[in-house]
C-alpha cells in the first residue's frame, strides 16, 4: 500500500463493512445502538487496526469513540468469530470482500491472519 492509500483505506474498510449491512455512512458516527450498526463499527475498527496499524485512539476516532471503545469492540470481534456461527459467515465475506478491494498484497502483508477458523 502507498503512502496515499493511508487515508482512504480506513475510508474504504467503513464503507465495505457499512455496504455488507447495508447500512448508510451516515450513521457511521451516529449515537444509535442499533445492533447491526454497532457490529458495522466493531468489524470496521477492526479491520482499520489490523489493515492500516493505526493507533487505538484514531481508529476509534473514525467512529466518534475512544480507545477504550476500540479495545472492547476488538474483543467482542474475536469472541464471536470464535462462538457465533452467523458472525463467522459474515467477517469471512467481508474479509474477502476487503481482500478483494485492497488487494492480495495485503493479504500477504497479513498471511498470519486465519480465516479458517480452525
């Protein structure tokens, strides 16, 4: 990834999680709780950290939150890859979907990363 893709890959990530929803950017920082509007969130900082190494405290400020929401919503990711079958069948089309977008490079970049869930 250059250094121009910095800004828009994080960008990117929110808009391909929000699209797999089908939920609008617009509610990307909105305070609603909606359930599949907080799960759009906590994959898409997610992602954002694990794509781009971005600090805590901006990933989180994608979203209008903290760190503290970003180090709960990573665990809430990986406990329900680990426990929920449907969330599972959603982060591996989105994971592919991401794949997809920025390219197999990336994926290299992260070949560490286990999508099997095994």
């Amino acid at each position: 990834m250059n250094n121009s893709d910095n800004m828009t890959t994080p960008l990117l990530i929110i808009k391909i999680v929000f699209d797999y929803f089908g939920i609008g950017l617009d509610l990307q920082s909105s305070r609603t709780r909606k359930a599949e509007k907080v799960k759009a969130c906590q994959i898409s900082m997610y992602y954002i950290d694990k794509f781009t190494h971005q600090t805590h405290e901006v990933v989180a400020g994608y979203f209008g939150k903290d760190h503290a929401t970003y180090n709960h919503s990573v665990k809430v990711v990986n406990n329900m890859r680990e426990t929920d079958r449907r969330f599972w069948d959603d982060f591996k089309k989105i994971h592919n979907r991401l794949l997809a977008k920025l390219g197999i490079d990336e994926f290299e970049r992260y070949a560490h990363y286990n999508t099997d869930n095994t």
